[in-house]
C-alpha cells in the first residue's frame, strides 16, 4: 500500500485527482489534508469519502506540529502537494496568503518529507511561473522562470525551495508544471465556470481588457493521469511540462459557451484589464510525452461541451456556493476590481 498524503484535495483538481486515484487503483491509502477555504469543498469528494482507502483531515499546511503528526501517524511516504491559494486575481487584490500557504506551507511539508524519508514529493506548479509569451513559442522545462502576478511569485518560489531539497537533501522531488485547467467541481471564480454560471444566471459577462489573451487549456482528468504518471515514474529532480495543446483566445472561449446555452454574445462586457495581464500561455509537453509515455485524451470542443453539461445538470452544487461565498465574491469583484470600460 502506497501511503499518500494528498493536500489541497478538497479543491477542484485535488478533489478530482483523489476521485481518480480511489477509482481506479486499490494499492494507494490517500490522507487528504485540507484547510477548507473558500476553494475547498467536501462535497466533491462524496463518491471518495466511504471509501477505506480514504480519510479526510482538516488543516493547515502551514501547521508543522499538525503536519508532523500526520505524517507520524499514517506512515506517509509520498506527497502530492496540490494545496495552494490559486487565484490570480484573488493574489493582485491582497498578496499575503498566497505567501503563507503556497511558500511557507510547501516548506513545511518539505521539510516533514526530509524528517519522515519520503519515496516522492510531488510539487503540482504551474505553467505561469514561466511568464508571458509573445505570439509565437512555446514553454519548455528549461525556459526561465519569469513570474509576473503574485500568485505565480509565490509559486516559483515553492518550485524552487522543492527543487533546492533535492539539490541539497536529495528529497525525490519531482515538479510537474500544469496549463489552465477546465472540468467538473471548478470554483465558479475562474473564466469557464464564471461564464457559464453567468450566463445561466442572465448576468453579464466580464471579459478582460481585448478578450484576446491566449490559455493552453487541459481537461482536468488529463492533468490527472499526467500528475499519476509523474509521482510515480518521474525523475527525481526533474520538471515536467504538462499542457494539451489547446491554445484559444478567452474571447472565443465565452462565445462558445453563450452559443452552447443559447445565448447571444450581447452578454459580454469589456472590462478594464487584469492589472500586469500575461498575454498568452502555451505549453511544450514534448518531455513527459517521450520520457513516461503520457498523451491527452481529451479535445477541447467535445470536452468543453462535457462540462458546460456538468454545470447544467449539478445546479445543486453550484447554487450552494453562489449564494454563499461567490455572491459577495462576485459583488466585490464588479465593484472594486474590474470597472467599466
Ligand atoms: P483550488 O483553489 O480549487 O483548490 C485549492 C485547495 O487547497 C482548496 O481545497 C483549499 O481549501 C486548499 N488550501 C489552500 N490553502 C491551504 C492550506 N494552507 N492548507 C491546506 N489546504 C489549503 O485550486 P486548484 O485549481 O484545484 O489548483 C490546485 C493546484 O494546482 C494549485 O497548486 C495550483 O497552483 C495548481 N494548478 C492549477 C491550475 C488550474 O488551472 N486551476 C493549473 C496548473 C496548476
Ligand atoms: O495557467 C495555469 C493557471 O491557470 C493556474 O496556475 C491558476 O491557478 C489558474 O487560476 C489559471 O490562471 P489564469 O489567470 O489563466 O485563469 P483565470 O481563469 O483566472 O483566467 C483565464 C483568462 O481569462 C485570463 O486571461 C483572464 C481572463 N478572465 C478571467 C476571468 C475570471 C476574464 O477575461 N474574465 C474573468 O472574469
């Protein structure tokens, strides 16, 4: 049995990375340690929570004595750290927890994980640590780190403090960095389920700036099995890519959405840029292609359908966040972030 501590799993990719797992493999006994802030939610995890290979703790990861117990008690010996403040938007507004969770508390698993011994530590990062691309090229493991929003920073920088860990300590640390995620169970605070609850709901449509800033989007199961393949077969040290070659203007995004609801595109509002707005993302996953064998499964136009669906038919789901912490995220978002063009 593989003793896994999953944190961050109560979120959207955690949650749906833990479904995966306990479906699919018996040889895994996952801890799920998770704050539950706004982002993390146990209802995602309903079709996990009965399982025997499964139990949930709530915390912190920035808790070293909570952190050392868990890892004493279970007998952990691997990490997969998808625990984080995920927000970029949520980092401009005020920047402080984004230090605290994803820098500080990824040391404090890092350092329980050098305590404890572990088999593999893997850090779930992202491709925004590399920047912001002009029209053409892509990101490849070894373009230079070049964060631009705080939420990125933050995220560098805990790439870099795992990566120190192995260069010192020989920790088996291994860094996957993942393209813009879209599926089931996504908080709606990030452009696809935004649009879609919006739409739904009859409000407007916010679009930032020209519309035309490009994203790499990738089905969450892909970056799933991807995230699988690389704890367990990963170089030790190594960074991985992972990105579905599906590149797309936000614009077009929305007008997608509208169209598969049945609605026209007179719904969307320009509205004032994301301040220090990366303009496009793309993602060279020539390497966990070659070396491990992964490829996506998942195209964009039927797997967008999939999950425009998913909305329509879980309003249970969303309606319990969209009266709770979303309506006075929402709220505070239109009056204080983006203001009319
Ligand atoms: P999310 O915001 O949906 O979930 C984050 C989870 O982490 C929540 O359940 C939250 O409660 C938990 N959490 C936050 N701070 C914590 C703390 N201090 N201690 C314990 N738990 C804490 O995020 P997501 O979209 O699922 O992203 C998961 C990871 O994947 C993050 O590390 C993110 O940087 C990375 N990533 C996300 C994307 C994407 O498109 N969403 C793409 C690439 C990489
Ligand atoms: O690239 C991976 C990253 O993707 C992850 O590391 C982050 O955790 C995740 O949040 C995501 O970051 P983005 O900033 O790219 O995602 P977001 O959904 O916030 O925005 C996608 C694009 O849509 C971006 O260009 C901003 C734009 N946008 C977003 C929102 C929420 C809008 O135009 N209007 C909106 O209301």
């Amino acid at each position: 049995m593989k003793k896994i501590l999953v944190t961050g799993g109560a979120g959207f990719i955690g949650s749906n990375f833990i479904n995966y797992m306990l479906k699919s493999r018996d040889d895994v006994f996952i801890v799920n340690l998770d704050k539950l802030t706004y982002a993390g939610n146990l209802e995602n995890l309903k079709e996990s929570e009965a399982n025997s290979n499964y139990t949930f703790i709530k915390g912190d990861i920035c808790n070293f004595e909570l952190v050392d117990y868990i890892f004493n008690k279970f007998g952990i010996k691997h990490v997969i750290n998808f625990a984080a403040e995920s927000h970029v938007d949520r980092s401009i507004l005020g920047s402080e927890i984004f230090f605290q969770s994803n820098v500080i508390g990824t040391n404090i698993l890092l350092e329980a994980a050098r305590r404890y011994q572990v088999e593999r530590f893997l850090q779930i990062s992202t491709d925004e640590v590399y920047g912001s691309l002009g029209p053409e090229g892509l990101f490849t493991e070894t373009t230079p780190l070049s964060p631009n929003s705080p939420y990125s920073a933050s995220k560098a920088s805990a790439d870099m403090m795992a990566l120190a860990f192995h260069h010192t300590y020989g920790l088996p640390v291994v860094v996957t960095r993942c393209s813009n995620n879209y599926g089931p169970l996504q908080f709606p605070e990030k452009l696809i389920p935004l649009m879609i609850l919006n739409t739904l709901g009859n409000k407007k449509l916010p679009v930032y700036g020209d519309g035309l800033n490009v994203r790499d989007w990738i089905y969450v199961i892909d970056h799933n099995r991807a995230a699988e393949l690389v704890w367990e077969k990963g170089n030790p040290g190594h960074v991985y890519n992972i990105g579905a070659e599906q590149e797309m203007k936000n614009i077009d995004i929305v007008k997608l959405i509208l169209s598969h609801l049945g609605k026209t595109d007179d719904m969307i509002e320009y509205v004032k840029d994301r301040p220090g707005h990366d303009r496009r993302y793309a993602i060279d996953s020539t390497k966990i292609k070659t070396e491990l064998g992964w490829k996506p499964e998942f195209k964009f136009e039927e797997a967008i359908k999939n999950t425009i669906d998913w909305y329509l038919s879980n309003n249970q789901w969303w309606e319990r966040i969209i009266n709770g912490a979303y309506k006075d995220y929402y709220i505070s978002m239109y009056q204080n972030f983006y203001k009319h063009k």
